[in-house]
C-alpha cells in the first residue's frame, strides 16, 4: 500500500513537472509559429480593395505581407503585379509576374491571366526603355537642386574641408625634417617645403575654401531618381 502510495506521489511529480515546463515553452514555441491567419487577412482585404478598384490602398496590403517575412500565398504575386501594373509601376509588375511563374509554373491558377499580362506589359516597358527622362524603372529624374541641372557647382573643398590650408606631408605637420649627417648624427632643419609652417595652401582650392568641379549629389548628372512614375513627356 505504502510503495503503490510512493509510486503514485512520483507519477503526479512528473506530470506536474512536465506541465510545468509546457507552461514555460509554450508561449516562446507559439511565438515560432507562422501567423498564416493574418496573412490570409491581408491577402484577403488586399484582393477585395482591388475589386473596389482601390489599387493604392491594395499596394499597401501587399507590401505589408511582404515585410511581415511569412510565406507568401502562391497566387500573390500574380495580384499584387496586376496591382502594381494599375499603378503604373510597369517595371515592379514585371518584376512580380515573372516570381509568379517562377513560383508556379503552368500549374499557377491565374496562369493565363499572367501570360495576358505580360503581353499588355510590352509596351510600356518599351516606352521606359526609349524615355530619357526616367531611369530604367519608370520613375521620372528630377532637377538636381545643389547645381540646379548644371552637373558642376561651386562646393565647400572636399581637401581641405574649407579650411583654405592643408598640413604638409614633406615634415608632417611639424614644420622640420630630420636629416642624417656622415657621423650618423640626426640633425634638424626647417622644411623647405612649408618654410616651417607644418601647413601648405590648399593646392586644390588655393585658399578659395570652394572647389569647382562635379556635383556631388547628383555625379554630374545634373539630374536626381525620384519615386514619381513618369509619363514620358515634357
């Protein structure tokens, strides 16, 4: 009687133990878990603002799947290109088609509609790549505001940082050089390079403090990438 007691305290230390540690590693092992519901809901609102014609708001709901990094519903790609394609982002939506057959193959539920298209995406991607006003994208080149679309500005020294003096690399800064003479003794003269000074006139801007030359910000290019879709005109 007293053993089966014994054995029957031991057994319910073990349950309770394993429940314990259950208790514990639940809520980290449920963390792991891939929330496919809420996925299933942004794919779901995604595809009903399409139906209602609201391509901007279904781009977001698209982009939000994206960033939560769970898998992707198989037929997403083929939406959110369509999407993408009633937005103007010709080059993305192709980008998107191709993954969906990538993904799928001919097996892809909306195989015939992605065939369709890429046909419909021909055009445009043909006037983007013949437009001289927007980047192989789409997406229009704006003035560049430093130089105003010159390509060259006047700009603070990139060598002396506007300072107008750099330091002297003959001595270094210190204004000497040193100099062994026969006797191997190390003697100390004033550098000639600098007249002692340890620093030398900017030899790129000359003391002007600017330099004239490409701008930086847009490469000389007198153009900047915007996130405006252009329509290839003036």
């Amino acid at each position: 009687m007293r053993l089966n007691m014994t054995i029957g305290l031991n057994r319910l230390r073990k349950y309770a133990f394993i429940f314990l540690l259950w208790m514990l590693y639940w809520p980290s092992y449920a963390q792991l878990q891939p929330n496919l519901g809420s996925t299933s809901r942004l794919m779901d609102n995604a595809v009903n603002a399409m139906e209602n014609k609201n391509f901007t708001v279904a781009n977001n709901y698209f982009r939000e799947i994206i960033k939560s990094n769970l898998p992707i519903p198989p037929e997403m790609p083929y939406f959110f290109a369509t999407t993408l394609f009633e937005l103007g982002q010709y080059h993305n939506s192709s980008s998107f088609i191709q993954k969906y057959l990538d993904l799928n193959g001919f097996e892809g539920e909306h195989y015939d509609e992605a065939r369709v298209l890429i046909e419909k995406l021909e055009a445009p991607l043909a006037e983007i790549a013949s437009c001289n006003r927007c980047d192989s994208k789409g997406y229009r080149y704006q003035t560049c505001q430093t130089c105003h679309g010159e390509g060259h500005t006047d700009q603070e020294c990139s060598l002396c940082k506007g300072l107008g003096i750099i330091g002297c690399s003959r001595c270094t800064g210190d204004g000497l050089v040193t100099k062994r003479n026969v006797f191997n003794i190390l003697e100390y003269f004033e550098c000639d390079r600098c007249e002692g000074k340890g620093r030398l006139t900017c030899t790129k801007c000359e003391g002007s403090l600017v330099e004239h030359g490409e701008c930086r910000t847009c490469q000389g290019k007198g153009q900047i990438e915007s996130e405006i879709v252009c329509n290839h005109l003036d």
